[in-house]
C-alpha cells in the first residue's frame, strides 16, 4: 500500500503510522498508538534486571565434621537452585597438604549431592593451599 493510503487510514483510525523494519525492502509499517507502544518499551526494559551470575563461594575443611559438611551442602544447593555459580574450596592448613586426596573425595562427594540441579564446570584442581571445584546450574 502506498504511503498516502496508509497515512489515511492511520489518521482515520487516530492512530500513528509507524516504521517497523526501515531496512526491509519494501519497508514494513504499523498503525499504532505510538505513545503507548513508547510506554510498553520503558515498561519492558524496567521489569528486566539483568544481572551477571554471581559466583558464590562455599569453603570447606578437610575435617569437616558430618553435620557441618550437610549445612554446607544445602547452601551450595540452594545457591545453585537461584541460578548462580558455585565456587567450592576445600583449604589445607599445616600438614593437611599431605594428604589432597581428601579434599578431593569431599569435593567430589559434593558434587554427587547436587548432581540433579549442578554440574561441575571445573573438575577439582589444587591451587596453593586450596583445592577448588567450580559448579554451575543445570538449564532447563
């Protein structure tokens, strides 16, 4: 339709003619409202709150006791749960270091506990005195 007719019907409707797509060959127009199309944009972009995930941190010992290790894990879970990432540290004191493969086993332990909603981006590594595990949530 030519850009007369449109504008006539636009202006016979009181609305406004609109360009959608300029780019488009022929280019693609609407009749709206354009104070309430300008009114719905704002209104979209105030109900976003993009953020970026957060990293949360959660530190263990290698002689953690039972109960504790629990708690811990259920933090980790619920963090998971609201969409972050997780960094998981195990840290060594003293004579500790001779002995990774505990961490490792707590580390791996953890994972195995929010397997159904996390899943381990970074597998356990031993960076100076902690051991870290980095864990992300699952999509969908």
């Amino acid at each position: 339709m030519t850009v007369r007719d449109a504008l006539a019907k636009a202006q016979e409707a009181e609305l406004d003619l609109v360009e959608v797509a300029p780019t488009s060959v022929p280019p693609v127009c609407r009749i709206i409202d354009y104070g309430k199309y300008k009114y719905e944009q704002q209104k979209k972009a105030r109900g976003q709150h993009h953020r970026a995930s957060d990293i949360k941190g959660m530190r263990f010992s290698p002689k953690i006791g039972e109960h504790d290790f629990q708690v811990k894990a259920r933090h980790v879970l619920e963090f998971l749960q609201e969409g972050n990432k997780v960094r998981a540290s195990v840290w060594f004191r003293g004579r500790e270091m001779a002995y990774p493969k505990a961490g490792e086993k707590l580390l791996s332990r953890l994972a195995e506990i929010v397997g159904d909603v996390g899943m381990v981006e970074r597998p356990p590594l031993l960076e100076g005195r902690n051991m870290i595990m980095i864990l992300t949530p699952k999509k969908g």
